[in-house]
C-alpha cells in the first residue's frame, strides 16, 4: 500500500459490511436500470423552442390556463388570423367584409399588440357560412384558367371560356341586412349620395371603373329623382361648393343626399376606387329593390321606359315616361268617387238643415 493514499482518495469502497471492496464496474451494476421509454418520455414532457431551452409557458396563477385563451381576448382574432381562417387573399377578404356589412373593432386588450386589426371571432365564423366564398373561389379558377389561355394566344378559347364566366347576385344580403323597408330607408342617405357621384365621374379603365357601372348608377339615380318629382317629397335644397344638398320626405324618413356640380370630374390617385366600387355594387342592388317598392306605392310601372330620343338630347329624367298601372288607375277612379260622394252628402245635409 502506497503510504498517505488513504488521504487522497479516502477509504477504500465495499460491497457491505465486513465484504471485500468492489471494482467500479460491479458498484455501476447495482444503480437501478432505466427504460429507453422512460427517457424518451421524460424529454417530451417538456417542449424545448430551437435553441434548446424549455419553453415558459405564461399561466394564470389562478386557474392555471394559457394566456389569451379565455375571456375577452379570445374574443378578437387578427385580420392576419382570419384570411388564414377564410383561405382569401386580402382584396376579397375587405369586398366580403364591406358587402355583409362587418367592420374592424377595437377591444380593450390586444393581446397581439396594438398595430393588428381586430375582428370579432363570430363575425369571422359568420363569413365562413357566406355563399359568395364559393363563387369567390370559382372566379379564382376562372381568372388562372382564363390567363393561361391567353398566355397561349387561344383567343376562340379564352372568347367561349369568358362566356361561361362565374356570377353571383346580392340579392340575399340586400334581405338579410335589411329586415324592413324602413331600415332600407333609413340606410338611404348613403346610397343615394354614392349613385349621384357616380353617375357623374368618367369610365376609366385605368383605375377600373367599367362603363357598366357608371350607366347603371346613372339609370338608378334618375329613377330615383322621378319618384322624387312624382311624389312631390322634396323639402329643402341648398347649393354649396361641394355641390347640391337635397332633402326629401319618404315614408316619414328624411333623406338627405349630396349631388355633385356637372363639371368634368378629376380622379385623384390616392383615392382607392376600388374600395368604392364594392360600396357602389351592393347600394346599386338595395336601391333596384328600394325604388320598385316607391314605385309600386304611387301605382307606377317599374321599371319607367325611356325616350331614346330625349335621353340622346341630354334630357335625364324628362327621358324618362311614367305609365300608369290598372292599380293606380282604380285607385284615382276610387279617390274621385269618394270626393263626389262627401260631395252630395255634403249638400244632402245642407238642403236638410238649411
């Protein structure tokens, strides 16, 4: 035995009491033994991020949930989290949006910061049932299908796929926004103003404003001007430098509407048109159900016909000729009866008690 050893390295080890001392194998021997399974499942209990460090999840100290999972901020999801839920790119997502009628809010906690837009979590899932998404993903098809014929110069095939081309209606969201004819009337202001810029500014192709819309928006605010003139609704008028400022009476509602001068129209470029061109698409389709209500009200044929003649002399709303239905008829010949008969009661009455 090397003299002093006991001091560095201690007494020598043993199996037990009064045994011999053991090698080192023999002493790694008697550890408890653990499973391959064992391991793998204690590394997977707790998640690591790429670096290599367990995650800290932030719980309530409480109830023991993940942050933003309960309450008001599970409420209110990002504009970037609905266009993944709806699978649309950002143009669709804003027409959707403007055409049903939702809008951003503004939550008092923002759990993703407060440079995100928020939407509600069941708006988002009340787009998701919209019939427009499929139509919306059928014209996606349409346009790849439709650009790649014209990537090879097939014109009598992109002509006959162009024919076929997807349509849709917003018939539904005009009944669905609007339960009565009142609330219709009540949103009027807007529309009317929206239809009166339009049928004053140019078709530019350039910033996508079809030629279609400007005479259909033009057609729709002259009928609506006719009602006006017929129904004698019309109480105040007054001329400003933006334009003219109309306010007429419709079933106890006053409208109020702006029309611009008829001068040449200026587009200005950081206008987005097309933003203003889906407001325009969906008040075009309330104000056709809106004046053939009006319309039917005073007993008029809706739509009026024009004289082509007048309408090419710059005539507006003297184009247009108003026929009057057999309803409107009878209901005149019904009014003029009624005055002849307070009439003779009137001077039955009279000629009684002198």
């Amino acid at each position: 035995q090397v003299p002093g050893a006991s001091k560095c390295f201690g007494p020598p080890r043993t199996g037990g009491t009064g045994s011999p001392p053991l090698p080192s194998r023999a002493v790694e021997a008697t550890r408890p033994i653990v499973s391959a399974a064992a391991m793998a499942k204690h590394k997977a209990h707790g998640k690591k991020n790429p670096r290599g460090f367990k995650k800290k999840f932030k719980k309530d100290a409480i109830h023991g949930q993940k942050k933003g999972k309960k309450g008001e901020a599970a409420q209110y999801i990002t504009r970037a989290q609905a266009l993944a839920k709806l699978q649309l790119p950002l143009a669709d997502f804003r027409k959707l949006c403007i055409l049903k009628g939702i809008y951003p809010r503004d939550p008092k906690k923002k759990p993703a910061g407060n440079d995100k837009t928020y939407y509600h979590s069941k708006d988002i899932a009340f787009l998701s049932h919209e019939p427009l998404l499929n139509k919306f993903f059928e014209l996606k098809t349409f346009m790849k299908k439709f650009k790649r014929l014209l990537g090879r110069k097939e014109t009598d095939l992109a002509k006959r796929k162009e024919d076929n081309k997807p349509t849709y209606t917003l018939h539904h969201l005009v009944r669905e926004r609007y339960r009565s004819f009142e609330d219709a009337v009540r949103d009027l202001d807007d529309a009317v103003s929206m239809l009166a810029l339009f049928q004053a500014l140019p078709a530019d192709y350039r910033r996508e404003i079809p030629t279609d819309a400007i005479n259909d928006a033009t057609r729709l605010y002259q009928e609506f001007q006719l009602y006006v003139i017929r129904a004698q609704a019309l109480r105040k008028v007054f001329a400003s430098i933006k334009g003219y400022y109309f306010q007429a009476e419709i079933h106890g509602q006053l409208v109020t509407w702006l029309a611009p001068h008829q001068f040449s129209q200026e587009l200005p470029p950081e206008v987005d048109f097309r933003v203003m061109l889906t407001f325009l698409e969906f008040y075009r389709a309330m104000l056709k159900f809106v004046n053939f209500k009006l319309y039917a009200d005073l007993g008029l044929a809706y739509p009026p016909k024009r004289n082509y003649k007048k309408d090419n002399s710059a005539s507006e709303v003297a184009a247009l000729e108003i026929e009057m239905r057999e309803a409107g008829r009878a209901r005149e010949a019904q009014a003029e009866q009624g005055e002849k008969a307070d009439a003779e009661v009137s001077a039955g009455v009279a000629a009684d008690f002198g």
